[in-house]
C-alpha cells in the first residue's frame, strides 16, 4: 500500500511539472534520446507544455512552423506529441470540438500534461478546441502520422469538424494559421497530377518541380505577393498528361482542366503580386501529344516546341507585369532522348578551375605493407584524396558534388560545367573548362566518404579517421623511409573530434547556399531494432526509389518520411529487403546508387576498370516497409571508359549517373585528384 502511494505521488509530480520534466527530458535526449525511459503511458498521442516529449514519444512534424499549437497567439505553448509507434497504435480518425465533453462515442479525448487543460487555445482567447481520437476500424484506415502547417489541406486530410469549427487551430486567436494534415495507410493525397501549393514542401506522394539555379522553385519570386509552387505526382510520367496550358481566365476550355491548388491559393500564379491573371490547364488527349515526363521551371526562356501553350496573348512569363524574376515551365516530352550511355557515346573531359576557393589537394604517401621493419619504403599511394561523387542536372547544366578528406576538416565542394543541347564526336557533353559552384569544409569531420543523393538532397557518412596507428607512428618518427608493420609515413590526421554522422546537405532552396543537417550516427538508435555504435560512420549508400529517400546506413536499411530532413522522428527502418545476387551483375567497387531514370528506379552497379555497368529495377512499398530489387529486367551495358584511373597504385574509380529533366542520361567519373570529371551522355 505504501508503495503504491508512493508510485502515485511520483508520478503526480512528474506530471504536474510539464515544462520541467520537459526541460529535465531535454538534457538526458541531448546524452541519448534512444535510452530515454517510457515516465508513463500518454496513449498514442498527447499535448505537452514543453517541446520536449516523453520518452518513448516524439514530437509532431511541422512544416514552416516551430510546433507550438498557439504560436504568435499568445496563451500556452501546446506541442504534439506521438508516440514512436504511432503507425502501430490504431488510430484511425481525429476530431476537433468545442467542447471536451463532445468527443462522441467511439472516441477518446487526447491526453495532456495536468500544466494543460486540452484546450488548444489554452490562454490565447479565441475558440475553445479540443482533439478527440478513435481507434474504431469503421473510422478508416490507420492513420501513420500527423503532420502540422500553416496552410488549409484538403478536406480529406484534416481532422472531423462536426460543430462549425474551421480547422484553424488558432480560430479566432489571430496568432498563426495552423492546421493538422493526416495520413492514412495505403492512403495518398488526391490533388491530381499536379498542384499548386503555398508550402515550398509537398505533400506526401508528390515532388517540387525542379528549377534552375538562380531560382528557388517559388513561382512569385522576387514579385511579392502569395509564395507558389507547383507540385507534381511522383509517378507524373505515368499520369499521362499531354499537354499544358497559360490562360487569363480561370477557365480553361473543352478537354482542359485547371490544375488545382491548396485552399488559401485561388489558382493565379501571379496571386498577391499584381501583373497578369495567368491560370495553368492541363489536358490528357492524346491529340495534344506525347506524354509529358516532366515540368521544369526556368529563369531564361525556352524553345518554344517545350513551352505551355498560350492561346490568349500571354508570353510564357509567369511573372508577366508584376515585376520579379522572369520565370518560365519548360515541358518535356516521352520521345525525348533518353537512352542510355553505352558504347556510341563519347566521353568529355571537363577540367575545373577552383579560382579564389582552396583546391582539393592530393597527399601521395608511402605504403609498404607487411609485418615487420621495412627499409627504404618506396611504394606510393593516396592518403588524403577525393572521396565519392553524385551528380545531378538543370536544364544548362551538369552538377558534381564530391568529399575530399583531409588532415583536420574534410572538404566538400560543387563542380558546374554547362551542358552541350545536341551533343556528338565533335560537340562533347560538357565543355573542358568548368568551375566551382560552392565550397564548404566539413567542419569536425576530417573524412567525408559514402554519399547518395535523391534530387537536390545529398547525404554523406562523415567521420573521423586515423589511418595511422601506434607501430606506425613510432615506425615513422624512428627513422626517415623506414616503417614498422607498413603503413603511411606521411599519412598523420589532426583530428579535431571523435564524431561520426550522417550530414545532409539540401541544394533544393539555393544551389550556392544549401542547409545543412547534422545527425549523430547513434541518435538513430530511437529508430532502429539494433544499435549504431560510434566507430567509423563508414557505411553509406542509397538513392531515389519510386519517389522516396531510402538509404542504408552502417548495416541499417532507413526510409526518409518527409518533414525535416534532419530530424531522427521523420526516418524509420525499413523492415523487409529483398537484394538477391544476380547472374551477369557488376561489381560496386566504383559506386552504387539507386537512381530514377526513364520513370523507373534502379540499382546501379559501377566497378573499377571495367567499362560495364549494370542497372536492377527496385520498387518500395510504404505501407509493408519493403525494399525489393530485381534480377528480372537487369540492363547491361558498356562504355568506352571513362573512369579517370591510372594503372599504378593510384587506380581508385569513383562513378556516378543521373537523369537531367530533358530526360538525357549521364555517366559521371571523378579523379582521385577531384580536379576533372569525365562525362558520357545517352546515345544520340
């Protein structure tokens, strides 16, 4: 009995002081947020004062928002959290009422720290709103996660409003507009093949259209006025739409449809900015043409075969009259060329001028090998030198990032060279000269290695390695040329931490200013059904599968949900995975990705010194949480080289490939050096 009162007792202080327990939580996730101890059971979902949730729980993913349900309201800061296995918890509808005692049967009101009391208005004024829940299979399927905006989703996405309640958790709060989006299992968004959103982020099942450089894919830029970008399906290429279309009025004629937007966006895309009333149609007969693959959006005007059509005067120019930056869509179409790089093709050398920032460098080093004292150690190989490369294309040009490792802080850079429109033997890909886009040092990561890319995100493994050891060392320092148990005797690292991480660098706002996310190898640990220890983040490689981030980190197979990308809470494991050997495959010693190419995702395999490379279909289902890759329709073929390697004890290959929005495919290499790539492009 005493015991119990005492249990009692604890748990009632823990739960009257939500900001503290908050604030004590914060402390022990910053040493270990796997480790941290389930206080008590809040249910699938609970409001915390403190955007620290308990442990076993996590907070609600936000987009343009910081969490807080009242944010710029005034009142109570209110933070929603799940719990890690909300997916599994069973819930499948939300509700919003003005009175907690009108949840309804079959529902639940949604717990809350006793500092709380339910009302998401809490202190803020405005309407009294409470979130009800149920678990009854007659409400739909399971509910995965829920997401919050600033920005009205569509009515299938947000919670029950049975008693006049807009959705606006904020209603008549002022404050900002915040509003619950769900998604279901199996389930996905309806907006059509494309849409205009307000949010530069899209919802779950759709992809930002692409943009060129001097663009950050808002359709207003520069203009003022509503943010807008246009969205597309991510298996757009399968929609079949035929055709686009620029109008002034908001209807668009027979066998057009307009394309739709978000709620608090009426359709015009120059909405808020003044200039032109400019509406985009799409159509799907077949008589307005082939399949169009892709959207691109671009600051410099197109040809006119890849421009919308405009039938009432306007001049392709989104921003037309309202000033900004002169922004266009640029289609392209499925008879584009879009082969793959084989034999006909013909490798370009493009050579890279660093200008004001610091060159890679390359510190040849002596490695003899063996067990015991070596004299006059004459064999050279690389110790700091060019990592790994990806790759990835606008319309005018052909981007290459690549690591460099080095003594202290790593390297990372962003190689540009313009792209040739009709390349042949005498018009190569790219042309020889190239520069550097952007540099940044991987500030407390000496190593930079594994990278993979989806889009304009790109990940690598950065750690902290010492390639030297105790025999080495002292080998080394005893007697110039000679080592012991071989080794490299210039090779000695400046280590400025112990860290090992995956860090994420997003080119998708500003290609010369991308975000930059760091996530320590063991904070994966909350996900995972095992455990990162905190030896060398090594490990690294994955891609784009079927629209999706899927990666596979030290041993662990991890698919990317949406939200911050650098938050643990937006990742989960991937629970099934299927990659048999096949017959005929190349080997990875050169690279390996998946890779989105002609509307299918790949498995690619490049190996060093071999001019083959081969490519398995890979598919993943989110629902089952399944990676499957393919030995059926495996493509092989062969190029005439290009892998930048000498034959002496330098030969190191690094190879990439990656489709541009005109659907052309290119292979690249990088030299150990990271001073010159070469490019092979789709057979003409």
């Amino acid at each position: 009995m005493k015991l119990n009162t005492a249990l009692n007792f604890l748990l009632a202080l823990d739960m009257s002081h939500g900001r503290l327990h908050g604030q004590q939580s914060e402390e022990a996730i910053k040493e270990n947020p796997g480790n941290i101890r389930k206080l008590t059971d809040m249910g699938p979902l609970y409001f915390s004062e403190s955007s620290y949730c308990y442990g076993g729980y996590r907070r609600a993913d936000n987009t343009g928002l910081n969490g807080d349900l009242n944010q710029s309201a005034g009142g109570k800061d209110i933070y929603l959290c799940l719990a890690n296995d909300f997916e599994a918890q069973g819930v499948t509808s939300l509700k919003l009422v003005q009175n907690k005692r009108s949840c309804g049967s079959d529902y639940n009101l949604a717990r809350h720290v006793s500092s709380l009391n339910g009302d998401l208005n809490q202190g803020a004024g405005g309407k009294d709103i409470y979130l009800c829940y149920s678990s009854s299979p007659s409400q739909g399927s399971p509910i995965t996660t829920i997401n919050i905006r600033e920005h009205r989703p569509p009515n299938d996405l947000l919670p029950l409003l049975p008693d006049g309640l807009n959705g606006d958790l904020n209603q008549s709060a002022g404050g900002k507009d915040i509003f619950f989006v769900i998604y279901r299992k199996g389930g996905s968004v309806s907006m059509g093949p494309l849409y205009l959103s307000e949010d530069s982020s899209c919802y779950k099942g759709y992809t930002r259209a692409l943009s060129s450089a001097g663009l950050n894919g808002d359709l207003n830029q520069g203009a003022g006025g509503k943010d807008i970008f246009l969205c597309l399906a991510n298996d757009f290429h399968n929609q079949g739409v035929t055709g686009l279309k620029l109008v002034q009025s908001s209807s668009c004629g027979y066998g057009w449809s307009r394309v739709n937007q978000v709620s608090s966006l009426n359709g015009d895309l120059n909405q808020g900015a003044g200039g032109k009333d400019i509406y985009l149609c799409y159509s799907s007969v077949s008589s307005e043409g082939s399949p169009i693959v892709n959207v691109y959006i671009r600051e410099q005007w197109p040809l006119a075969a890849k421009m919308p059509l405009r039938p009432d005067g306007l001049n392709g120019d989104l921003n037309q009259s309202a000033g900004g930056k002169d922004i266009f869509i640029e289609i392209y179409r499925k008879d584009a060329n879009n082969a793959l790089p084989g034999e006909n093709s013909m490798p370009a050398m493009t050579n890279y001028h660093f200008g004001g920032y610091p060159g890679p460098g390359y510190l040849p080093v002596e490695i003899c090998g063996g067990l015991f004292i070596e004299f006059s150690c004459k064999n050279v190989g690389p110790c700091w030198h060019a990592q790994q490369l990806v790759t990835f294309a606008d319309a005018d040009y052909l981007y290459t990032f690549f690591t460099m490792s080095q003594s202290r802080h790593g390297k990372a850079y962003l190689l540009k060279a313009p792209l040739t429109k009709n390349p042949s033997a005498s018009w190569p890909a790219v042309p020889l000269d190239g520069t550097v886009n952007w540099y940044e040092e991987t500030t407390n990561f000496n190593h930079p290695g594994d990278l993979v890319i989806k889009d304009r995100i790109i990940l690598t493994a950065n750690q902290n390695w010492d390639p030297t050891n105790d025999w080495q060392d002292f080998g080394c320092g005893f007697i110039e040329g000679v080592t012991l148990g071989g080794g490299g005797c210039n090779c000695f690292s400046d280590l400025a931490s112990n860290k090992q991480a995956l860090t994420i660098w997003d080119f998708s706002q500003s290609i010369h200013s991308p975000q930059r996310h760091n996530v320590d190898k063991w904070a994966f640990n909350s996900i995972i059904n095992g455990e990162m220890d905190d030896s060398d983040a090594d490990n690294l490689w994955g891609g784009d599968v079927d629209g999706e981030l899927i990666i596979n980190f030290e041993g662990y197979w991890l698919h990317y949900k949406g939200g911050t990308i650098g938050s643990v809470d937006n990742w989960e494991e991937v629970t099934n995975v299927s990659i048999p050997s096949c017959s005929g495959e190349m080997g990875s010693g050169a690279g390996k990705l998946f890779a989105k190419i002609n509307g299918k995702s790949y498995l690619a395999y490049f190996e060093v010194d071999e001019p083959c490379y081969t490519l398995r279909p890979v598919t993943y289902d989110t629902t089952g949480k399944t990676l499957t890759v393919d030995c059926v329709g495996m493509l092989k073929q062969c190029t005439p080289g290009g892998q930048l390697v000498d034959s002496n004890d330098r030969k190191r290959a690094f190879q990439t490939i990656t489709e541009g929005p005109d659907g052309r495919v290119y292979i690249t290499a990088l030299n150990i050096y990271g001073t010159a790539t070469q490019v092979m492009v789709s057979d003409a």
